[in-house]
C-alpha cells in the first residue's frame, strides 16, 4: 500500500482540507454529549442554574452567607454586589429588574454586577463551601458545625443559630471559617455543587424567579448550540465524502491511464508474463478495490482516531470511575479484531487469484463459443466455469461469514458495555458522586470510542483485499519494458529507404535454455518481395516480430536503412513498417475508421482506393452504410477473410515503405488471394515487402525466399534455386504441389 502514496502527491492540499474537515467534525461530535449532559444536569435538574453564583440574593441570606467567609472571600464577594432598591434605581433600572425579581416590589436585594469569567470562578468557589452549612442550619441540620467543633445549644431556631454564631468572638468565629474550609476541601465538588445549586434555587423562588422561563431559556440556548454544532458536523462529512470520492475517482483514473499506457509500451515479453484476463482485472475489479479503499481511508481512518482518542479525554474530564470499563471495551475490540484479521487476510489474497481465474475462463469460453457448440462440449466447459466459480464463491462466502459475524459481535459489546454503564453510573449517582447527565455522557462517549474502532475494523477487513490488489497494480505500472528507446536517438540515413538487413541474429525467449532463431542473415531491399517459410514453429513470425521490435535480439544486428533498430525510437521505426499480423484485429467503430488507423489524414478516395487493392470493396458495396458500416469489438461481425482484407488495407493506407505480412492471406479464397497479390505488387512495388507463409505457391514468385527449419536458415533463393538446392524447401513444396505445378 505504501506504493501508492506517490499517487496521492498531487491530492495533498485535499487531503489536507480533509483532515481539517475531519477535526472539525470530531470536536462538534465530541462536544454534543457534553451539551446533553448540560440539558439534563444544568437544563432539568438544576432549573437552568449554571453555577453557585446567583445573579441575586436577599439581605438575609447575603449576611449568613458572610458569616462563613474570611475578611478577604466577604471583601471580594461584597465588590461584586450591590444593594438596590426602588430608591437607588431609575425607574427603567428598576422595572427591567422588578421584571426579573418581583420581590424588589417589597424588599431590597444584593444583585450581581459585571464580573469577569475569573471572578465567577472564584466567587463560585466561596459559595459552594458556604451555601451548604447555611442550607443545612436552615433545615435544623446543625451535624456540620459540630463536626467542625462548635456546640449549638438545643432547641435554637435557625434564625438564632445565625445569630448565634455572629455574636462568636472573632478568633472563633475565624476558626470556625478556616474548618469550614477545609472541610469543603475533602468533599466532593459534585456533591457540594448540587447542594449549592439547590440553595440558589430555593433564594431565586424566594425572590419570585421564573425558574420555568430560565430553564426554557437555558435548553433552548443549549439546544440551539447543539444544533448548529450538528449542520457543522453533518456538513464536514458530506464535504469528506465529496473529496473522497473525488480523490477516489482521481487515483482510480491515474492509475488505470498509467497502467494503460505502461501496457502500451510493453513488449512481447512483458505480455507474455501478464495474462489478458490479468490485466483486465488489474485494470478494473483491483483499481475499484483500491479506490473503495481509499474512501474508507479518508472517510473514517483519520477520523477514527481523532474521534477515539478526543472521547478518551472527555470521559476523563467528566469522571475516572469508569475507565476502567472503557480499558476492557477496547481490550476485547482489538482482540476481537486481530483474530478475525488473522483469518481473513489469506483469504482475500485467494480471492483476487481466483477472480483472475474465472475471468481467464469467461473469456476463454466466450472467444471460443462457437467452437465449443461445434463439438457439443457445453457441458464440459459448463464444468471447468462451475469449478472457478465455486471456489471463488466459497472464499466469498468465508469472507462475508466473517465480516457478518464481526458486526453482530461488535452490537453485543456496544450493548452490554451501555447495560454496564448505566449499572456502574447508577451507584454512582445513588452516592451522589455523579450526576444523571454525566452517567448519560459517559454512555455516548464510550459509544463514540467502540465506534472509532468499527470504524477502523471495517477498514481493517477491506485493506487485505486493497492490499492485494494494490500489489498487482503496481506490479503492472513498475514492471520496467524490456524494450526502451534510446537515450540519444539516431536518426534513419537519408538514400535507402526500406533496406532490412539481419546481420547473424540469434533470438532466445526469457527464461528459455535454447535459442528460437540461429545465426540468420539475410537482406531485404526495395521494390522487392522476400518470403520465408518454413514448418510450424520454425520461427518466421518471431523473426518479423523482431523487426517491429517486439522483441529485442538476443545476439547480433537488425539493421533498417542502414541503422540498427535499437539505435532508434521505436515510434520511428514503426512508422516506416505497415503491418498485418497473423490473427487479424479489427477496433470497434466504422470500416473508413479501421483503414484510416494509421493515418488519419487519408482521404476518402484513399480509402476507397486501399480498399479496392485489398479486395474488399465488394462486400463493403453490399451494406447499406458502405463505409460507415459499423465494426463491432473486435471485428466480430465479420468473417475472417473480411478482417484479413481490411487489415491489409489499413497497412497499405500508411503508405510505408515497409510491408510486413504475418501469414495474413490464410483466409483468403485462390481467386481473391491472386487478385489482390496482383493489386498488392502494382501498389508497393517500391516498397519492401515481407512475407510470412507456409503456402508454396502465393510465394513462388518472390525475389527471395528464406526457408526456417529449427530457427536456422535452410536455405536463402528464388523458388526455381530452392527447388534445386534446398531439401526442406523441395520436401515443403512437394507436400503441396506437384511437380507439374512447380515446374509451371
């Protein structure tokens, strides 16, 4: 996989928006149960009241409330208040406040100034220690000043115990504030906040608050932040999954034109190592994988772990109780994960093996359909396809059971995981050492983090199979040509035009202990038709393919106008060659398309003309469309004599200056294969033309025939001096014509 990292090069700035994008959505996701802890502690439980702080307070609260403060706390605490009445207040003042505080109407009240974030801080500090001692004594619960040394005579009413406790001599009284303290310091913060935040509820119904107005007001401020939060998050992922996508598509599209164009430059050897049905599905079912992947990529692995690890943090800041269920969770994730991994890695390699075999057979049999009907082997074949598709449909399947048990596995740990949260957080809220919104928090970040992991798990499952296929791509793109241009080009010399020479060459093919062709030399010139023959095998079409420099010589020289052909580009060299191969292939669009392949600046009276001289003109009249006749894939609407005829007007309409004919008048009936020999040596007869064949008497004609046996030169003459001399041409000519015929 990390091949493929150079092909995400020209995506980085992208990426790099996703990852933003990403972290913006997990802080909006993250932040979300902590707004909902907000709505149930603060909203529901709390009346809206954030904090101990209260925005007003009666006269005789504010002086018991002091009675508990050192000099400094009563100093800061008094600067942040101040008295009103109707009488200090405008009358716009104090209707705006009487608003809020209708017992202003009938008493005066403390109301908090404009005090920093800080002050707020420090100011809620004092007050939670406060608020509960003057809580407790106004309920007659006077256990906490005891416990901090100081006997209340029985039978006192709250109003005396303040009283009481004022009239205490100063350095009592400053012990007594310095207990206080430090007992508020050994107390939990929830719990001395929940108490606060009950006190300061009981002064605002006192004061004649709406605590249904600031409790509305509270969740629908809160509400709205969590819906804005969630349109941010929702908008992040559908503009990830857009640049994914589109990233996706990118590589996809790079990939294939690269691998397309490596193909391209491939020769023969190459070809021979990669398998048509191969390539294909490189091309195809393993970039799809790829792309899959690298969705999957963006899309959840980089906001996995920003989602996990941020989730892990908040659950610490909220409460460390229940870490430790959160340590087993992903404990038995990662376990859970690794074991299936571990079994289905092999798997998926077999799979794309074995998608390549079923391609190679599909393809085989839909080739050589009519074939297969022609000797009523359907069922045979119908067995050798159930054979490839079975096997690929039992790793399918295994590989599916697997991912359909990881899920299932994964809901029932998500489950009991919220079943034990909610048993645990319970406890803890009977002990008052968390609150219901915080328990309910705990539950959806634990879920955010079980979700990082599937997130990763279901990537997890798709990176073997990516893996793999990943691979086999990038073995196609990297696999170096054995055949390559030169790093300075020569130039053809300027006088010949056409001139072949072998010059003692000698072809083995890669891997092979013996040599193909031996010591060949010859010279083809201009104006000249030269042959060879030979038995199959002998090597006549391996030796034309090294023309073309589909293959590379092994030992000696091939020399074209004089200049060795690997001294020059290939596109040079191919553009002085007009060749037909030995299966003809046609490409899907029209018949005038076809013959224009190798120039397209031919003009219709060109074609027609090359047409002509290839016999082919009489069934191109016959269809309604003439030369617009539409060329199925392949050439699959036409018979093979039709295609040869059509490829050779395609070489003829190059105009080279060199012919090259791989056995391509196979097809061709005696009158048509005369006919058009005829045509052919009035077009090209300044040209140098080659021909591949194992029929004596198109060839008998020829300025030179080079006859094959084993790879060696047997024997380099007209028909007549072969006749005479060459035992393995004479034996060749005599098992197809008589000696009449050859004599004639």
């Amino acid at each position: 996989m990390t091949r493929l990292i150079k092909y995400l090069r020209p995506y980085v700035w992208w990426i790099l928006l996703i990852v933003l994008l990403l972290f913006g959505q997990a802080m909006a996701d993250l932040s979300l149960p902590t707004y909902m802890s907000d709505i149930v502690n603060v909203g529901i439980q709390q009346n809206g009241i954030q904090n101990a702080v209260p925005k007003a307070i009666r006269p005789a609260e504010f002086s018991r409330l002091a009675l508990f403060m050192s000099e400094a706390e009563r100093a800061e605490v008094s600067a942040a208040y101040s008295l009103v009445d109707r009488a200090t207040l405008s009358p716009g003042e104090y209707a705006s406040l009487a608003k809020k505080y209708p017992l202003l109407d009938t008493s005066p009240l403390y109301v908090l100034g404009e005090v920093s974030k800080s002050q707020t801080e420090r100011l809620n500090a004092i007050f939670m220690r406060t608020m509960p001692v003057v809580a407790g004594i106004e309920v007659n619960d006077v256990s906490g000043l005891a416990a901090n040394g100081l006997t209340i005579p029985e039978g006192m009413e709250p109003d005396e115990v303040f009283d009481f406790i004022a009239q205490l001599p100063a350095e009592q009284l400053a012990a007594l504030q310095r207990l206080i303290s430090d007992q508020g310091s050994t107390v939990a913060a929830s719990l001395l906040k929940q108490y606060s935040i009950a006190y300061v509820s009981a002064e605002y119904k006192a004061i004649g608050v709406d605590l249904g107005g600031l409790r509305m007001a509270y969740m629908w401020h809160i509400g709205l932040i969590m819906l804005g939060l969630a349109l941010a998050g929702a908008l992040a992922s559908v503009t990830v999954g857009l640049i994914s996508a589109t990233i996706a598509a990118g590589l996809g599209r790079d990939m294939r034109r690269r691998q397309f164009e490596r193909v391209e430059s491939f020769s023969a050897t190459e070809l021979d190592k990669f398998s048509t049905a191969s390539l294909i599905t490189r091309s195809t079912n393993d970039i799809t994988q790829i792309q899959m992947l690298t969705v999957m990529l963006f899309r959840f692995i980089f906001y996995a772990p920003i989602l996990g690890i941020g989730a892990v943090i908040k659950v610490l800041s909220l409460d460390t109780s229940m870490l430790w269920i959160i340590a087993a969770v992903v404990s038995v994730i990662i376990a859970l994960i690794g074991v299936l991994f571990f079994v289905a890695v092999p798997r998926f390699r077999t799979m794309q093996r074995l998608m390549d075999r079923l391609n190679l057979v599909t393809r085989e049999f839909v080739s050589g359909l009519m074939v297969i009907r022609a000797f009523n082997t359907q069922e045979t074949a119908e067995k050798k396809f159930d054979v490839a598709n079975v096997e690929l449909t039992d790793v399918s399947l295994f590989v599916n059971r697997v991912m359909v048990f990881l899920f299932p596995m994964m809901m029932l740990i998500m489950n009991g995981t919220m079943l034990l949260i909610i048993w645990v957080g319970a406890h803890q809220v009977d002990q008052s050492a968390m609150q219901v919104g915080d328990v309910m928090a705990t539950m959806q970040y634990t879920m955010q983090i079980i979700f990082a992991f599937i997130m990763i798990s279901m990537v997890f499952i798709m990176l073997p199979r990516a893996s793999v296929s990943a691979v086999r791509v990038t073995e196609v793109i990297d696999t170096e040509p054995s055949i390559k241009d030169p790093v300075k080009a020569a130039k053809f010399k300027e006088g010949l035009k056409g001139v072949v020479e072998f010059q003692d060459v000698s072809f083995r093919y890669s891997g092979a202990e013996e040599d193909v062709l031996k010591h060949v030399s010859f010279t083809a010139k201009p104006g000249q038709t030269t042959a060879f023959i030979g038995s199959t095998g002998s090597g006549k079409s391996t030796l034309v393919n090294m023309i073309l420099r589909f293959y590379d010589v092994t030992d000696g020289r091939i020399l074209v106008d004089g200049v060795d052909v690997r001294d020059v580009t290939q596109h040079d060299l191919r553009d002085k060659i007009g060749y037909v191969p030995q299966q003809a292939v046609l490409f899907s669009g029209t018949i005038e398309s076809n013959i224009k392949y190798g120039n397209q600046e031919a003009s219709r009276a060109e074609v027609e003309k090359f047409a002509d001289i290839a016999q082919a003109t009489e069934f191109i009249s016959t269809s309604d469309k003439d030369y617009a006749t539409t060329v199925a894939q392949g050439g699959a609407n036409f018979s093979g004599g039709q295609k040869q005829r059509l490829s050779i007007a395609r070489a003829l309409a190059k105009k080279p200056e060199i012919f090259i004919f791989d056995d391509s008048f196979s097809a061709l009936d005696f009158k048509t294969d005369v006919a058009l020999r005829k045509a052919l040596k009035q077009e090209a007869d300044q040209a140098t033309v080659l021909i591949v064949t194992q029929r004596v008497g198109p060839i008998m004609g020829a300025d030179q025939i080079v006859v094959l046996e084993d790879g060696c030169v047997a024997g380099i003459g007209t028909h007549s001096q072969l006749i005479k001399d060459s035992e393995v041409y004479r034996e060749i000519a005599l098992s197809q014509l008589s000696k009449e015929e050859l004599s004639a």
